[in-house]
C-alpha cells in the first residue's frame, strides 16, 4: 500500500469515529504513514491529519527531507529557529 493509501485509511477511521484532528509526532507511526524517519530531538516534527485537509509534516527547516517518499500524501511545513512551531499547526 502507498503512503497516500494509508493516509486515506487513517482519515476513513477518523471520519468514522468523528475525530477533527489527528497529530502525531516521533515514532514508528509518522514513518509508516510517511516514510520519514524522524530523530528523536527537543525540535517539533509533526504530522498533521484532518478528514478533509491536506496533510502537514511540520519539521524543523534543518531536518526538513528534500523529497519525502510522501510527497504527494504530505505537504512539508518548515520552521526557523525564532518561530514558534506550534503557532504551524492548525487546530
């Protein structure tokens, strides 16, 4: 299955169950749904799913993947050191 096919399933289930918002940061979900292997540091990476909204990879500008293998599934938002990365994730 794609990373975008495993996106779809995960926003088919939280339609169903009523969910909003679905964040999910370091460990082994962001890599099956994205392919990218987040380190484990103090910086902010995180996936951002809704029912009905592009997915969100928010991830440090210096960590950020060139071409993650979710490309397609995933829009990448970046943040600099000065900016507040939580201000990024849409509620």
């Amino acid at each position: 299955m794609t990373y975008g096919g495993r996106i779809e399933r995960v926003r088919a289930r939280m339609t169903r169950a009523r969910y909003r918002l679905l964040l999910l940061s370091v460990g082994p979900d962001l890599p099956y749904l994205t392919g990218y292997e987040a380190m484990p540091l103090e910086r902010l990476t995180m996936l951002v799913l809704a029912p009905h909204r592009h997915a969100q990879l928010v991830v440090p500008r210096a960590r950020a993947p060139a071409r993650p293998p979710a490309a397609r599934a995933v829009r990448i938002v970046t943040w600099e050191e000065t900016e507040d990365p939580v201000a990024l994730v849409p509620g």
